[in-house]
C-alpha cells in the first residue's frame, strides 16, 4: 500500500524528563501519600504538589495513580515488599530504596 507509513516506535517517557521535585512528587504518589501529606513530606505548598501531580501525568502520559504506580516499579523508584498469598496488598507494603550518595 502505497504511502502508508510505518508507526513511529513508541518511547517511554523516562525518569529523567522530570525535575528532581517531580520525581520525588511521583515517588510520594507511588506511596499513596494524599496530595497534602505530599505537601508536608516535602516541605511544599499544596498547591505546588498539585501543579507538580499535573506536569507529572502530563510529561509521562499517565492518567490514573495505578499507572503511576507501575511506571516507578519498573523505573526502580519505589519496590513492593514481599506479600504472601493471605496478605492485602496495601500502601505500607510500598518501600522506596534509599537514594544513593552523590
């Protein structure tokens, strides 16, 4: 078929498109922190959380805090803890890994 052209190739959107701030607001979504526990954590406005959540799902495409959530396991910003099989999945079994010393 004549000038059909291929799709682009898909590319995730990487940590690294974030600012620093944002990435620690992704983490403390990734957490099930609220947006004003959020605020208190890092010592901001909550309305900076607010706007920072916004260019967050913005930049990475995402549209729910699930997929929040499933990008930062699978960038190695937050781990879940081991679960066996009779235990609920809940916020505390989230751990974040300690950032390295820079």
């Amino acid at each position: 078929m004549q000038g059909f052209l291929p799709p682009l190739p898909w590319h995730e959107p990487e940590k690294e498109d974030l600012t620093n701030r944002e990435n620690e607001v992704l983490i403390t979504i990734a957490e099930g922190l609220s947006a004003k526990e959020a605020a208190f954590k890092l010592h901001i406005a909550l309305a900076t959380v607010r706007a920072h959540k916004a260019s967050i799902y913005s930049k990475l495409d995402l549209h729910s805090v699930p997929a929040v959530l499933n990008y930062a396991i699978r960038k190695g910003l937050v781990q879940l803890r081991y679960l066996d099989h009779r235990s609920a999945t809940t916020v505390s079994d989230i751990h974040c890994p300690p950032k390295p010393l820079e």
